[in-house]
C-alpha cells in the first residue's frame, strides 16, 4: 500500500467493518485513539550525527524534530466479546530521510477462552521489553529506549501469526506468547533493505506485583539486500579469487553473503515500579551465522518519582563479541578497497557499532494525558563512529545530545 494512503485506509477501516457488521444482533465498537511526540534534538558537534535506529540522518548542532518526532493513529473495532479488529497508522522520520506513514499494526484477534487468544495479521515483533508499543513515548518513563539495545534488531514489525496465553498463579500473572511469520525492515536512506524469513519469536513475561521478569527469543533466516558496498565487496572477493586462484576468498565471500543466514536475538528483562522507585534493565545477545557482528548489549535505568516529577539515570552499552582480526584478509594488495568499503558496512564494519550512552534526564507529567521530558546523553563510541551517523573521516569522540519532547495521549 502506498504510504500516502495508509492513514486514510486507518480511518475507512472502523467504518467499513461497522457497515459489515451492521446487521448482526450485537452491533460492533469502534474506538479511534492516538499518540505522539513533539521534540527538538540537538547535539555539540557537527562531524556526525544522532538518530535513532534505522534512521538515515540525525541530528547535530542545530535543533531538529525528525529524531524522537512522531504521531500515531490506532482504530479498535470490537465484533463481539471474542473478535477484535485493530489498525495502526504511524508517521515519523525513519530509513527514508522525510516524515513519512506506515501501517505499523493491522491484525484480527480471536479470543479463544479466558486464558487464550490467537492473532493474524501485522503485530509487534516481540524482541523487546516495550516492544508491543515502542513508538508510544508516554507509556516510558525515558525519552527515547536506549539505541545500545533497541539498534540489535532492524525489524519492529510482524507478519504472521501468534497465539498468547495468560494465566495466575496466586499472585503472579505469565503471559506467554509464541509468534511466527516474516518480516521487513529499511535501512541506509531507505534503499538497503533487510528480510527476515521463518521468523520465530518466543515471549514470556512473569507480573507480582510492582515487579516484572521477561524472557524473549528471536530466530529468523535474514537477508541484507539491495547494498552497493556490500555488492561490490562481495563481487569483488569472488573476482580476486578467481584472478588470483585463491578459493579461499571465494568461500570467504560465500559466508560473508547475508542472504538467508541464521540469526538469534535472546533477551533478558526486569523492571520495578514499586514505593517511587522506578527501575528498568535489557541484557541481549545478537548471533548470526555470518560476518554481520555478534553483540552484546544491555543498559540500565533508574530513577525516583517526586509527585509528577520523575529524574532518572540511564547507562547503556553495545559491544561487539569475538573482535576478528578483519573482515577482509591482509597482505593482498588488490583488496586495499574491499577492506576500505568493508569497515565502512555498518553491520560489517570491525568495531563499528560499539559504543555507550550515560543519559541524564526528567519526565514531569502536567497533564493526564502529556508529559515533559528533558534528556541529556554522553554518547562514547568505541572503535570508529560507534552508532552516529554520517560522521566524517576518523571521527571517534564523545557526542553530548539533548532532547525536549511533550509526549501525549488523544
């Protein structure tokens, strides 16, 4: 569907369903509801930029809207007590460098018995702690999730299938949930494109109380495609090992390829909303069968409500595990180029991607439905640029970035 048009279709999708619906003896529900954000992001330094995962720019010293700016459009139709309709429509700033619309959910609900019900359609893909509604600002207590953990999984969205089940246990509510389908997501200005085949995501969350306690797993068959740089390095290993009868180069350039290789995401939560304190921590571990780079990643928050007023620290990191030598062998002085363009692959690269975040911030709720928020973060790449885009040749130092955004519920 064209994006100019998915918003429109949101908003046909309640009346259609009412008027299909209209002749059955319980007649349908329709709630519209949206969210959105309106922030400014700024940084100290020209040489790069910060965006948000799977954004083609970001910003730098001039204020910006485009990095934490957003505004959704969700409809619920409800059929009856067991069938559930839901749609939702997003604008924001992502791989292509405009504001643009995209159909984030759009799935059927059966409600199959107290304890289980199953979905078809579009739904969240659930790698994450705040996955179900990661673009909805005024449901986290941060201004933005942490990119060390939230950049380790280039797809936010499903298609397919998934069934939840939820059950008490004196006091203690699990809500299990087993999906499985494909899934799609653009990367680099909105030409790199990257595909995710028999995905199959495992979700359990355990509730007492103030507390929370998750487990997730994320297994797919993944596929970069449509990359220049990683084209032409490909190409060219296979041509210097043909000119070159090096095999090896060949075969390496075999595993290099991302085209339907086995990927992992296993991921740990907790979280803590208990006498003002408020706390909340990810750990994860990203594998793929090929040169893309292992990582592990995690942060940690905490903070202390005062009435309305909620500061909070916030500490994260991604590193890359293993460390190859290269990703392109030495001592062949045909492949300077390939090596050149290999460090420069953002998933590829050797140290690319490594990096911590110390954000400082506060979240003031003057309003029932919107809240005020001011963030401050201390951004350390390690090797290389780290997560900030567009940096200039060699650039690797510390960023300060600040934000201001009002979230808010309609």
């Amino acid at each position: 569907m064209n994006n100019k048009h998915i918003l429109a279709a949101m908003l046909a999708l309640p009346l259609a369903l009412s008027s299909a619906f209209a002749q059955e003896a319980q007649s349908p529900t329709v709630k519209i509801s949206g969210f959105g954000t309106g922030a400014l992001t700024w940084t100290n330094t020209n040489d790069a930029e910060f965006g948000r995962p799977n954004q083609a720019s970001g910003a730098k010293k001039s204020p910006r809207t485009g990095v934490d700016s957003n505004l959704g459009l969700q409809a619920d139709v409800s059929v009856n007590s067991w069938l559930s309709f839901t749609g939702q429509g997003l604008v924001r700033r992502d791989a292509e460098d405009d504001f643009g619309a995209e159909l984030m959910l759009a799935f059927a609900k059966a409600r199959i018995n107290d304890e289980i019900s199953v979905r078809v359609g579009r739904t969240g893909l659930p790698a994450f702690m705040i996955s179900d509604y990661r673009n909805v600002g005024y449901a986290h207590t941060f201004l933005r999730p942490p990119g060390e953990m939230y950049s380790q999984v280039p797809f936010d969205k499903l298609d397919g299938i998934d069934a939840t089940w939820q059950r008490s246990f004196g006091d203690t509510t699990v809500t299990g949930q087993l999906a499985y389908g494909r899934s799609e997501g653009r990367l680099a200005g909105g030409v790199i494109k990257a595909e995710g085949k028999d995905v199959l995501a495992l979700n359990v969350v355990a509730e007492h109380g103030p507390f929370t306690a998750r487990f997730g797993r994320v297994d797919a068959k993944v596929s970069v495609k449509h990359s220049a740089s990683l084209d032409a390095l490909l190409g060219g290993l296979r041509n210097a090992g043909a000119a070159l009868r090096q095999p090896q180069l060949t075969a390496m350039a075999d595993q290099l390829d991302p085209t339907e290789k086995d990927a992992s995401f296993t991921s740990f939560g907790l979280a803590m909303d208990w006498n003002n304190i408020v706390a909340q921590s990810e750990f994860a571990k990203r594998k793929t069968d090929t040169y893309v780079n292992d990582t592990t990643s995690w942060y940690l928050m905490g903070g202390y409500r005062f009435g309305k007023v909620l500061p909070y620290v916030i500490h994260g990191k991604v590193s890359i595990d293993g460390h190859p030598a290269n990703v392109v062998p030495a001592g062949v002085p045909a492949l300077a180029a390939l090596r050149a363009g290999a460090a420069s692959l953002p998933y590829i690269g050797i140290g690319q991607g490594e990096q911590s975040t110390t954000s400082l911030g506060v979240r003031w709720d003057f309003h029932s439905s919107a809240a005020l928020k001011v963030q401050f973060d201390r951004v350390k790449p390690g090797v290389g640029s780290g997560l900030l885009l567009n940096a200039k040749p060699g650039f690797n130092r510390d960023v300060t970035v600040g934000a201001v955004a009002v979230d808010f519920l309609f």
